[in-house]
C-alpha cells in the first residue's frame, strides 16, 4: 500500500513534469499513459533514494498518526485501563506513576520481562503496576487467565504478586492445570477458585481487557501503558525506568 502510494506521488510529479499542468489519469490520452509509465519506472529506477525516502515518510506519518490515536484511547478510556475492577494491581495504591502490562501467561518476552517488572517494583516505592491478563497464545493462555483471574479474589492487591510470578516464570506451556498447581501450592481455597473460575464475571473481564487492547491497538505481548504512551515489546528495565522517572517529574514519558 505504501509503495503504491509513493508511486502516485511519483505520477503526480511526473505529470507535471512531462505536461506541464497537472492532470487526472483519466485526462491522459492512450500514447500519454505509456509515456508517463515510462518516465516514472526509468525516474524510479535511476533515483531509488526517492522512492526510499517517500516510504519512510509515509511510515512515519503512519506510526505518529497511530501514536496520536492511542493517546486519545488512553484519555477516553482511562477508567478502564487504570482502575478496572477486574484488573491486579500491585504497588503503591496512590502512586504518581502508574505502568500497565497487557502480557500473556505463555509469552517468551513476558517472561524475560519479570525480572525486570520485579526490580521496578522493588526499586520504586512510587509505582503502581497493573496487570492486564491479554491471553493472545491459545486456548492454554485462556485457561490460565481465568485461573489467574479467579485467584485474585483471594489474593487481594500485593499477595497477587507471588502468584503472578510464579506462574509467568513456570517453565514450558501454561495452562490450567499448571495455574491451578500454583494455586495449591499457595494455599488458595480450591473448591472455592474453581467456582469462581465459573463466574461470568471472569468472561467480563477478559473481554473488556481485549476491547481495551482493541482500541489501543495491541497485538502482541508484552505491551505496556505508562502515562498516555504505549511501548511495545520487552524493552528492557533501563528504558522503562527512565520513562517511569519521568512520568513521576512531569507526567509524561519524556519531558
């Protein structure tokens, strides 16, 4: 689609080269069409960097038009996103930096991530985390999010912590099976979370947490909110810390 539209602007240009106005294609004769086709492909393959450079325009008018709309989805949907009931949130309730993490049970990059979410955490006495379950893998991540989701009605603010953790950092696919042994091994109440994994609750959740992800155009995990920007990817404890640090000073990512 890109180059299509870079070599629209290219006819553009090249009919007001080769006929000096102007002209719709539908204005140029039969032998005019062939000339123009012609002097564009011998333009294009002589002057390659242009074609280059009208791409990378066009990419980045894109990805700055998909910045500013999920910007806009953040202020809209803030509710939702920051302080849903249906969501872990773990730190400092009165925080003036707030990191939400959309992440999947069976996400490779999720689970490189923890450590780093732990030493965030550990380090900044002024974090809130929230975490969105966003079960994108499978039918296993599914599970896992319901189990999860049922698990924090016992597990209440920080004590969901060690179950989150434990789970994420549970070698091999994760299911249910393999969410309801963490469970057991902290003690949970398991007739209890097997009743609630039932809950159409656990489904509201889930689906509001995939309409958020919708709107803000997410597709993959890990993908983080902090202050009005989305960052995509595992990008690691120094790029989050410095974006935290600067949510805390002016509100925003980069001041």
């Amino acid at each position: 689609m890109k180059l299509i539209t870079a070599l629209g602007l290219a006819a553009a240009l090249a009919g007001t080269a080769v006929f000096g106005t102007p002209a719709g294609a539908d204005e140029f004769t039969p032998a005019q069409k062939q000339e123009l086709g012609a002097f564009i492909k011998d333009y294009l393959v002589n002057n390659p960097d242009v074609l280059r450079a009208a791409i990378e325009a066009l990419d980045k008018h894109d990805k700055q038009a998909a910045a500013e709309e999920r910007q806009k989805t953040v202020a809209s949907q803030a509710g939702a996103l920051f302080s849903s009931k249906y969501q872990a949130t773990i730190g400092n309730p009165k925080a003036s930096a707030t990191l939400v993490e959309f992440f999947d049970y069976n996400c490779h990059f999720c689970k490189g991530a923890l450590p780093d979410i732990g030493r965030l955490m550990k380090d900044d006495s002024n974090l809130k985390l929230v975490l969105k379950d966003f079960p994108v893998l499978g039918p296993g991540s599914v599970e896992a999010a319901k189990v999860a989701s049922a698990a924090r009605n016992q597990l209440p603010g920080d004590k969901f912590w060690a179950f989150h953790s434990k789970l994420l950092a549970t070698r091999g696919p994760i299911g249910k099976a393999e969410a309801l042994a963490v469970a057991k091994e902290l003690g949970l109440d398991m007739d209890k979370l097997n009743k609630d994994i039932e809950s159409p609750e656990i489904k509201t959740g889930l689906d509001e947490t995939m309409q958020l992800a919708d709107a803000l155009q997410i597709n993959g995990t890990p993908t983080f909110v902090l202050g009005q920007d989305v960052v995509v990817g595992a990008v690691g404890y120094d790029q989050l810390k410095s974006k935290i640090d600067s949510v805390h000073k002016c509100g925003r990512v980069s001041c």
